[in-house]
C-alpha cells in the first residue's frame, strides 16, 4: 500500500465528504464518465456468460486498490484515504455500473462492488482462448509462439478471477456491435501493440466471414510510420495504433558548431502521428518500458525542453516532464464527452539471470508464481503516471494490469521470437521476457476493457428504461 498523503479521514469526515459532488472519493467520480462512456454504446442491449472457478494463485491489492476506479479528474486525491476496511465499499467499479434485476448483474455478479485488479489466476481445463492459437493472421512474429515452436499449452489454461466478482466472458459479436461506426485507437509502445493485436484477433474470431475485415494500411507502415489499423466493413468500427513509445516527441538536434546531429526527447511536445486520433471515441495509452537508461541514454544530452538539451536529467524527472506535457495535451484536445480515455499500467517481465542484454532468460517457465515474496516492486513509473493522472480535468480510467501480470511469468515469448531465432542464435541468444504470447496474457486485459464498456452499457439501457 502506498503512503497516504492526506490523513484518514473519520466517519463524519468522510461522509461529508461523499455529500460534496466535487470531492467524493474517486471511485463515485465514474458516475458521470461512465455515463458518457454509454451514450455511445446504445446498439443494443446485452447479457454475459459466467463460469466457474477454483482458486490457486491469490493476487494481493494492487498499490492503488481501487485502480480502474481512478477516474482522478475534478477530485483530491481523497480515495488514498479510504481505510481498507471500506475497500469493498469503494471499489474499482463505481455505482455507475449497477444493473441491478438486469441479466447482466447476476452473472457479473456485482463488478461494482470489487476491484476488478485485485484476484486470482484460476486454473480452468475447460478454458480455451476467444482465438484458438494460429487463427489469426494478422499477428507479428515476435508474438506468435505456436508459430515460432511453443508447444506447451498449460498458460492458456488460467484465467482472471477477481475476489468478489466475476469477469464476463468476451464476447466479440456483443463488442463489435457496441462499437459499431466507432474508432478505438491503442497509443504507445509495443506492450499496447500487444494488447491492440490482442483485441484484433479476439473480435476477428467472431466474424463468420473473415474476409469482412481489411488493413486500412499495410504492415511495412507500422514499421516505418507507427500506424496500423483494422477495420471491420460491417460494423463500420476500426481498432487502430499509433506507435508512441514515449507519448513524447523523437527528436533529431542538426549539426552545430562541429557538433554532429543527434537524436533527443523532447519532453514538451506531444509526438505527432500521421493519423490525428484525439477525437477517437475511444483511446488506449499506455508508457513504461522505454523510460529507462538504455532507452534513454542515461539521461545524458537526451532530455530536451524548447531549445535546451540537457546535460543530465533523472530518468524519474523526466518522465514526469512527459507526463505532464501529455496531460496537458489531452485536456486540452480531448472532448471527454464524446471520448473515452484509458491508460494501461506497466506490464510486468519476468527476466532471471540478467536483464534482456545480459543474459536474462524465462524459457521453461510453465506456472505462474504463486509465492508473492517473488513478486517485483511496483514500478517505480507508475507511481508517478498515477500522480501525473490525478492532476487532470479529463477522466482517465486506469487499468492497473501491473499486479495481474507479475504472476504470469509463463507467458512470454522467452526463446519462442520468431520462426528459427533459437537455432540460429544458440543458447546465449537474447530471449523475450517482456511481451506476450498471443493468444495469453493480453486477451485477458481486453477482457476487462470489455467488461466496462458492457456494463456501461447495460447500465444506461436499464436507468433509460429500456
């Protein structure tokens, strides 16, 4: 648990504190961005599927325990100061998610009253991935293990269990038609373009035609250009990236005075894309794992603000700098009545032996971890992406996937990269620890993405009356 920066507040305190629609704990601040978040959900109407569970690996509470519900705009951070006793009180989804006497409630099983990160990985034999493994084709090599030799298929034999509640099944044909002539855009690094991938395939794998979805641009694009985009002809949706590994702008500093060109991070200016998205309906970003001092060259003649470049900035400095210009940029450009803004947490690795450049490795990993004394220290990035978030006006909806993902240290790619990579590079070749297997871990990030926009949904179709 992270330390309070404001005392427990008492009974009466906090009671006056709910009253007041400026300074409610944040968990009551959803009400309002999930009822915008369900006006363009109107489609149609929905239930869910449950399923059972059996508990193995049990996931304690995330640093913020009430992690999606950290919509922070418009409020102090009050919800630091909730005492754990009333966590199930105030939990990660809000009141504005109730359905109650509808089908959905039942199955779901009150997603209002539970923080949806904080749960266990169940280890199901009936589970099988929304996409069987090697349907997809859209998917990149670095991602594909069953293509690249993985034969084990233990991992994909766990799903998310939260303490409380349950997550409904995905349900691809329910979430294309909730986001039918809508734009989802998934902004960041190759950890988002996981998770992008990740949906892709899982929507692609409820079309019966499948020849009903096209590339809007080809894959050498995403290479070169960081945008790629699916689109499906008969929803008139698209789910779309833009590669943005810092949020911030790469930047080239010319020659001067002898000096050779080199390359900067411009921490004042948010990074252009070819493809304009702040008015998407719904945008996903995400940071972390370029923002540390191999990507950034020690902080030395990297960091750049207007003219000045430099000499030596602190890594933590600096991504606070970033942050706060992307914050900026969303209050700014983001019309939250129409757009839905999320950010996803760091994604953990599971590197032993070294980090990827010395000789880390996770190859023959088939469990996950179920003794939390293994588990990292929250990273220190997401402390500071929360601090940046809890100062915006725009309602970001946080998807603390850090907790979840530090159990699963079976589901990287480890030596399983791309076809051949392991026979042509030996046994001291640099093995994937960070990314996902696909299908895996990712899908079940998608999962809870599709669990708030149904229950948005079903929520305003029930207070709507129809």
């Amino acid at each position: 648990m992270a330390c309070l920066k404001k005392p427990l507040l008492n009974s009466s305190e906090l009671q006056r504190t709910l009253q007041h629609p400026l300074l409610r704990p944040r968990t009551h601040i959803l009400t309002f961005p999930f009822f915008l978040l369900s006006l363009f959900l109107l489609s149609a109407s929905y239930s869910t599927n449950s399923t059972s569970d059996s508990n193995i690996t049990s996931v304690p509470s995330p640093r913020f325990p009430f992690s999606l519900s950290r919509v922070l705009a418009h409020a102090p951070l009050t919800s630091r100061a909730v005492s754990e006793s009333q966590s199930n009180t105030f939990s990660s989804v809000t009141a504005a998610e109730r359905t109650r006497g509808s089908s959905a409630n039942s199955n779901s099983q009150d997603l209002d009253s539970c923080d949806i990160f904080d749960g266990s990985w169940i280890q199901d034999d009936s589970h099988e991935p929304v996409y069987p493994h090697g349907s997809c084709p859209i998917l990149d090599d670095a991602f594909n293990c069953f293509k690249n030799g993985r034969s084990d298929y233990e991992f994909l034999k766990y799903r998310w269990k939260p303490h409380g509640c349950q997550i409904p099944r995905f349900d691809g044909l329910k979430m294309l038609h909730m986001l039918r002539g809508k734009r989802v855009v998934f902004v960041g690094d190759s950890l988002n373009r996981n998770m992008w991938q990740s949906l892709v395939c899982a929507l692609r794998a409820s079309l019966k035609d499948k020849s009903r979805i096209y590339e809007v641009s080809g894959r050498r694009e995403l290479r070169i250009q960081g945008f790629f985009s699916f689109k499906f002809k008969d929803y008139g949706c698209s789910i779309e990236f833009v590669k943005s590994p810092f949020l911030v702008q790469e930047w080239k500093v010319l020659p001067n005075d002898g000096v050779p060109p080199r390359d900067t991070l411009r921490l004042d200016m948010i990074q252009a894309s070819k493809s304009p998205y702040y008015n998407a309906d719904i945008i996903i970003f995400n940071t972390g794992h370029w923002w540390n001092h191999d990507k950034t060259k020690y902080g030395k003649n990297y960091f750049q603000e207007s003219d000045h470049v430099y000499e030596r900035l602190e890594v933590s400095e600096a991504l606070k700098k970033a942050l706060k210009t992307w914050a900026k940029w969303v209050d700014s450009t983001v019309d939250s009545t129409r757009t839905r803004v999320f950010f996803t947490g760091f994604s953990a690795s599971h590197y032993r032996g070294g980090q990827w450049n010395s000789g880390g490795k996770c190859d023959g990993e088939r469990r996950p971890i179920t003794n939390e004394s293994y588990l990292a220290a929250y990273p220190w990035a997401m402390g500071i992406v929360e601090d940046v978030i809890a100062e915006m006006k725009t309602p970001v909806l946080y998807l603390n996937i850090t907790k979840m993902t530090d159990y699963r240290k079976d589901g990287h790619p480890s030596i399983y990269r791309e076809p051949g990579f392991y026979e042509n590079k030996g046994p001291r070749m640099v093995q994937d620890c960070s990314h996902w297997c696909l299908p895996g871990i990712p899908d079940s990030w998608n999962e809870i993405l599709y669990s708030n926009l149904l229950t948005a949904h079903t929520n305003f179709m029930a207070s709507a009356n129809y």
